[in-house]
C-alpha cells in the first residue's frame, strides 16, 4: 500500500520522497487517486461554445485518463458536459465542433437530444425494458468562472474555495474583453515529471537563479505566497517602472504596484494575470518523466504586450524547463531521498506536497 506523508508544520517538514516522482506504480495510481478526482480546465465558452446548439468534444488529459467528454451549449445558453461515448456500442458520437440540433452516433443511428437524452434506436423496438437510465449519455460535473470552464469526472472537492479567491483579487477585471489570441498559444514537451514541473511554479525562490529578466522586473523581496482551499497565489510586486494593475479601492493589494498574480488549482492548473491579460497553463502528465504543457492567451489591453512579468513568457518557460529537466536527472540519485523546505519561499510547495500525501490517505 503506497502511503505519503508531509507534516502540516513547515518548519518541520520534508518534501515527497523521490520515489513519488520515480515510481511507475505511483504515477499509475495518480491517474484516479489525484487526477480523476480533481477539477480540470475544458475550456473558455466564448471561444469554443458561441452560440446555442454549438457543440465540441475533447478528450480529458489526452495521454493520461483519455477521457472522451463533449461540452453541448443547450437552447437557454446553459453549457453541459457529456460523455461523448454513444451508450449502444461504444462509438465516439461527434468528432469535430460545430453547431448540432441532436447528437446522432454514425454507427448505427442512435440519436441524442443535446442534454444528452436519449432519444431513438432503429431496430429495438422489441427489446425488452428499453431505455434504461443507463441510455442516456451520462452528464459530468461543470463549473464556470469568467468564461472559463471546469470539468471533473469524480471530484473530491469544491472549486468555491477558488473561484472565492480568484473573485477576491482579479474579479475586477473586465472579462467579457478578454479575448482568445491562438497566435500566443503554445505547447511545450517537458522531459520532467508533471509535479517537479508544479513544484519549481509554486515559488519565487528561484527566479533571482534562474529568470534574470524576470528578476529584473520584480521585487523578489516583496514577492507574496497565500494559500487557500486546493489552491495558492502568488503575487509579484514590480520593481522600477514596469506595467502594474489598476486596482481598485477596497482590493487587499490596494495602493500596491503589482506585477503578476500567479494563481495555481491542485494539481496541475495555472492562471497568470498581468496588465495585459490572462496566460492559461495546463499541465499534462504523459509518463513519470514527460510532461506536456499548453498555454491558452487571452487579451485585452494589446498595448501592454510583451512588457514587464508578462513580458517574454517563452524564454521564461525555457529556463523554467531547463531547471526541471536538471531536477529529473537528480531525483533518480541513490544520494536523494528528501529534502527540507524554506518557511519563507516554499509555503506553495508544501501546500502541494500536503495536497498530493492527502491524495493516498
């Protein structure tokens, strides 16, 4: 029986031990232990769902749980996430997005409402106790916030605590003008586990070793972690004269030059808000030393691009991967089992670790 465990007291505590990076058995139960049991980003609704009867399927952590999940924008704008697998045969029902009035499976016929309600089969008219509730396409769990939205197949906790929080600091922004640029998309293929790769995220305590520019445009002594409910932020003060938030009165940071607020949900979801707008980053684990990682932009003061903490975030992400991919060389060393953790610069990384040990209790 695999069995984790972090102490609560920082001061105290040591990190997960190698073997949760290196072990296979591990990494296959983090597959329902952690993954399938968490919310997961699915995607922005005005970007993929515009109007009613839209319709696009995905496939939940391709290369890890591969799940085959449709979002369908009902008649009254309420957007649903379905099973995308017809319930007579297994067949995968829509392919590719677009604009449906039902959900027809192109095996044999058998058709949907776009709530997922079954709704007719040729040739069963003399079967027996047909439909059953089992024939309808199962519905999962969906959350939104800001137009973004979240999935989960068996969640073992609430978003409120984080929607709560990201309310908290940047509800003020004006979301409905934020806008999709897929020009500024990108995916990365990291040769590092998925949580060395959340781990170096969840703190600043690198960035004057590791981002000089980054380093530069923020003030690493004023640089703020704070926790809540299956997740933490990050705040970065700005250093000289780079772009800040106008924040309002009455937000915590008020009257405060801020840079950067680095929000990060357990266990593989980031959402970076700068002067500029939003970068989404979505971690995928594909094996215990690969990771794949897409980041989604989305705009709404073109003029502050490319500036300040949000400024270079490709050459940010390259360091950030070199140092990874140098910790996944490491951890294999017969010399490391586990290390200790700075009060001060690695709350974030704690916090993950208690989240993870949590996950085999």
């Amino acid at each position: 029986m695999i069995l984790f465990h972090v102490d609560p007291d920082i001061r105290k505590a040591e990190t997960l031990p190698a073997e949760f990076y290196t072990r296979d058995d591990v990494f296959e139960a983090s597959k329902e232990r952690v993954f399938a049991r968490s919310w997961q980003w699915v995607g922005h609704a005005p970007t993929s769902l515009p109007e009613s009867g839209a319709v696009s399927p995905l496939t939940l952590l391709g290369g890890l749980l591969n799940e085959p999940l449709l979002l369908s924008r009902q008649p009254d704008g309420e957007v649903l996430c379905l099973s995308n697998v017809c319930t007579h045969r297994g067949n995968l029902l829509v392919a590719q997005s677009g604009k449906a009035r039902q959900l027809v499976c192109g095996y044999h016929g058998r058709r949907f409402d776009l709530d997922g309600t079954f709704r007719s089969m040729p040739e069963f008219e003399d079967v027996a106790g047909f439909p059953r509730p089992c024939d309808h396409l199962k519905r999962f769990a969906i959350r939104h916030w800001a137009g973004h939205m979240f999935t989960a197949l068996d969640p073992a906790f609430s978003l409120d605590g984080v929607v709560q929080a990201m309310e908290e600091r940047v509800g003020f922004l004006p979301f409905g003008e934020f806008k999709h640029d897929a020009q500024r998309d990108r995916t990365f293929e990291v040769a590092g586990h998925w949580a060395l790769y959340c781990d170096n995220f969840l703190e600043g305590f690198h960035i004057p070793f590791v981002h000089p520019d980054l380093n530069a445009a923020v003030d690493y002594d004023q640089y703020t972690t704070v926790l809540f409910d299956h997740g933490n932020l990050q705040i970065a003060h700005a250093r000289g004269e780079v772009d800040v938030f106008d924040l309002p009165e009455g937000h915590p940071e008020y009257g405060q030059r801020i840079a950067a607020f680095y929000f990060w949900v357990f266990p593989n979801m980031m959402f970076n808000f700068y002067p500029w707008g939003l970068s989404v980053n979505l971690v995928e684990p594909l094996a215990k030393d690969k990771t794949r990682v897409h980041f989604r932009s989305y705009v709404y003061n073109t003029a502050l691009l490319d500036q300040g903490a949000g400024g270079d975030l490709d050459q940010v992400e390259h360091e950030d991967e070199a140092v990874v991919e140098s910790v996944q060389v490491g951890i294999q060393s017969r010399a490391y089992t586990t290390g200790r953790f700075s009060p001060r610069r690695e709350q974030g990384v704690h916090h993950f670790h208690r989240l993870l040990a949590a996950s085999w209790t």
